[in-house]
C-alpha cells in the first residue's frame, strides 16, 4: 500500500479525525502519524483532552506567553498566521 506524502503538507486541512483515520487504513506512515499528532498539539491552542492538558502543563509551568510564542514558532515554520500574544 502507498502512504501519503506529507511534504506537500495536504494534512494542514484534515482534522484528527481523518488523519487517525488515514493512519489506521495504512495511508500514513507511524512517523507522518506521530508527526501530525506533534503538530496537531501545539499549533493552536487546544480546549479538548488530552492536548489541552499538555498545553495547560506548559503554561503553568513556563507561563501563558511561552506557550503562545512555542505554539507561533511552529506557526511560523508551517506558514501560518500566528497567535496574538495579548502584550503578556
């Protein structure tokens, strides 16, 4: 089975669901699986388990405007706009 090529990155627009789904039919390598998941967690903020409570950790360990400036550095590299810091 071939698996997608995640140069192009068409998994910008998919959402967890798609992708796990994507991954479990073979499509996706466990790499490009693992690698979505890393991306998925930190490029925005996140209200849902179990990214949120990795996102809040990092915030209450390193503060809110840490989190946001990890969350825009990943933002920048994938050509995103970034997340307004609110001056914090």
């Amino acid at each position: 089975m071939t698996t997608i090529n995640m140069r192009p990155r068409p998994w910008l627009d998919w959402s967890y669901d798609q992708a796990e789904m994507l991954f479990r039919a073979g499509y996706l390598s466990k790499r490009n699986w693992k690698t979505y998941c890393r991306v998925w967690d930190w490029a925005c903020p996140r209200l849902s388990r179990p990214a949120n409570d990795r996102q809040y950790a990092y915030a209450q360990k390193w503060g809110q405007a840490a989190l946001t400036h990890r969350m825009n550095r990943l933002r920048r590299v994938l050509g995103l706009d970034l997340i307004p810091d609110n001056g914090n």
